[in-house]
C-alpha cells in the first residue's frame, strides 16, 4: 500500500493546500497520510524548517522519497505513482 507523510506545521496555510491537493488528486487510489508537525522534533525542524510542506512517499516496505516541497508537484506524483 501507498503512504504518504506530509511533513507540516498547524499554523502553515501552504501546509494545508498540500494536504487538500493530495486527498483531491487521490481520488481512486488507495493510500494512507500521515500529518507530521515539524515543531514537534527538533530533528525535524532541523531537516524541514524553510521547506514545509514537503511531501515523501514509501510503499510496500520501501524507503521513503521526497516528493515535494512548499506546493503539491503532480507531474512528480503521476510518475512516482507510474501512471
């Protein structure tokens, strides 16, 4: 299965753009998001601060990828998706 992990902050309104555009484009495919808040991990903010939202993707046990950052890239998602 298809997970993905939107690395974020609660008071980000670019954050919140992501998440809609992922759940819209995902219409039709089975995957699983988990919302991380960055300001929860001092390691996080040290790996995302200036970049959120950013997206990574794993699947079936994968590694995870590095989609994205600051805006959804569908052209991205279509070609790790494979279609």
């Amino acid at each position: 299965m298809l997970h993905f992990t939107l690395y974020s902050r609660s008071y980000c309104h670019l954050c919140d753009d992501m998440l809609q555009a992922l759940q819209a484009f995902g219409i039709g495919h089975a995957f699983t998001i988990d919302v991380v808040d960055v300001d929860a991990d001092s390691e996080l903010v040290a790996l995302y601060d200036e970049l959120v939202p950013v997206l990574t993707a794993g699947r079936d046990g994968a590694p995870p990828v590095q989609l994205c950052h600051y805006f959804l890239d569908e052209a991205r998602l279509r070609a790790f998706l494979g279609n």
